[in-house]
C-alpha cells in the first residue's frame, strides 16, 4: 500500500505518519509539504492508494487541490484533514469526492478507527456533520440511531431499504452490506437507488448526511 500525507506542518506530518505505521505497517508513505509537492509525488506515484490532504496549504487552496486529484487520480482515496469542523466545509469536501474528513482535533483513537473505516471501502464523516455540531454519535447500534423510523417509513422506505441505510451510515461498503443481509450485491445496489430517490439526494454522501439530521428518536427494530 502506498499512501502520501499532505501537509506543511512536520509535526502533524510525523503524527499521522506514527499512526498510518500502527494500521498497516507495511505502508509506503510519503510526505509533502505543500500543494506542488503533493501532485509531483502523485505523479510519479500515480499507483497510491491513500492521499491525507490537509485543506490549509501554504501555496494553493486545498479544494482546488482536491479537485485535481479527483479529475486527475480517481484511483486514489482522499481523506481531508482540517483545523476546520464547519459543516460546509466538510460537506464540499465530500461533495468534491473525498472518502473521508477528519478534524484535526480528533484524537487518535477516534482517527485509527476513522482511518481503519477507509481502509474497509467506507466513508467517514464525524458526528458534527451528523447531528449539527451536537454530541450524540454516528449510528453505532440500532438502539442509539438518531434516525426516526416512521420518518423514514413515511419516505417511502421498506423496513429492509431502513436496514440498507442503516449500514451505509456505519461506512459499510455494498459488499459489506450484502453480506451482513444476506442479500445479492445487485439487490443491494437497487436498494440504495431507492434510498437516494425517496430522501431527494444524489449520492450516499448526502443520503447519510441527511439520514443522520432527520430527529432524534429511538431506531425501532419493529415494523409499524
């Protein structure tokens, strides 16, 4: 595996390098300072797997730079690092195509789960995103999702599309989600089709996102 950390601050270079070792110790990882750096290294690395990209670089807009690598390398997964948690900031940064936002704040527990989710096909996206800057969880168990059933219910949703939702806000891959229901891939593909058209939303980005904001009630497990 070849992964490249953007970022003009050594120490935060060296941090996320400690923990990238700790989760695949087998990793290549390189470094870059700035913007410039960051697309001469994928250049020549046109094969990474993982780009960490800091949005505050000295010589250009982390955006823009985002963007290029996503035009450019869609191969590689992009994880967005920031001093940021504004919400707007993290929705275009995934609206831009990145797999994943981690705050730099975040402490290193909470980023090797984050980093391991990535590594998994999934995408993280913190809570504040989730629950307007409140302190409740992203989805850990049926019992403590934020999500109201009967809202989704109302949606046009059967209780095994809920299911399917479920697991796409925990980060799970559709391979991921086929196997924890025991359904065929395809089924599960056309399952999200239908999620993405009942919450009027274009990708499963803005289908978590706007899944995680809609009330505060208990997940029920039965059908209504």
């Amino acid at each position: 595996m070849k992964i490249l950390v953007v970022d003009d601050h050594v120490l935060v270079r060296d941090a996320l390098r400690s923990v990238l070792t700790q989760l695949k110790r087998d990793a290549a990882i390189f470094e870059a300072a700035n913007g410039c750096q960051c697309m001469l290294l994928v250049e020549q690395h046109p094969d990474l797997d993982l780009i960490l990209l800091d949005l505050a670089l000295p010589d250009r807009d982390g955006f823009s730079v985002l963007t290029e690598l996503r035009e450019r390398y869609a191969t590689a997964a992009v994880v967005v690092l920031s001093a940021s948690q504004e919400q707007e900031t993290v929705k275009l940064a995934l609206d831009l195509g990145a797999v994943g936002f981690i705050p730099k704040t975040t402490e290193r527990d909470v980023m090797l789960s984050a980093l391991q989710l990535v590594f998994s096909g999934g995408i993280y996206i913190p809570k504040e995103i989730l629950d307007g800057g409140k302190s409740s969880q992203l989805l850990a168990s049926r019992d403590q999702s934020p999500i109201r059933r009967e809202l989704l219910i109302r949606s046009g949703l059967t209780p095994q599309q809920i299911e399917v939702l479920h697991l796409m806000m925990q980060g799970k891959s559709n391979t991921a989600i086929a196997h924890t229901l025991h359904m065929a891939e395809p089924t599960v593909k056309n399952h999200i089709t239908v999620i993405l058209k009942a919450l009027k939303v274009a990708n499963r980005t803005e289908a978590v996102i706007k899944a995680g904001q809609m009330g505060r009630g208990p997940f029920a497990t039965e059908e209504r």
